[in-house]
C-alpha cells in the first residue's frame, strides 16, 4: 500500500465498491458493451474511444495523440 498513490487507492476502492460483487463473466460481458470494445472489433481499443463525451473531449483526444505517441506498444 505504501507504493499506491492517494488516487490508485481511490481507484481501486471504486473498483472493488462498484465491481467486486461481480463473476469474471459478469464483468467480461459488462466491458464488452463498452463502445471501445466494440469499436477494436478484436483489435486494439483506441484511447480517444474511452472517452466520456464532454465539451473539452476534442482537446483532450488531442492531448491524448501527443503523449500515446511516445507508449510503448
């Protein structure tokens, strides 16, 4: 715990609040209704496609461009 950041902490509290209730196969059909998911179409998801619709999201896909640019694949 002493590695985790305050919001890794917050993340996987959510997560566990929110998810941990559920079987692998609950959660698997969960994510896969996810517009990103469908979009891969067994690909690879794209970044911008998890992204919440907000009137700043065109920034932030651009955002996003610059720094994937440099993520390892």
């Amino acid at each position: 715990m002493r590695l985790l950041s305050r919001s890794d902490v917050e993340a996987l509290e959510h997560a566990h609040r929110h998810y941990g209730h559920l079987s692998f196969r609950d959660i698997t059909a969960l994510s896969h209704e996810d517009p990103a998911y469908q979009n891969a179409d067994g690909g690879l998801m794209r970044y911008e496609d998890l992204l919440e619709e907000t009137p700043d999201r065109k920034e932030r896909e651009r955002d996003i461009a610059e720094v994937s640019r440099h993520a390892l694949v």
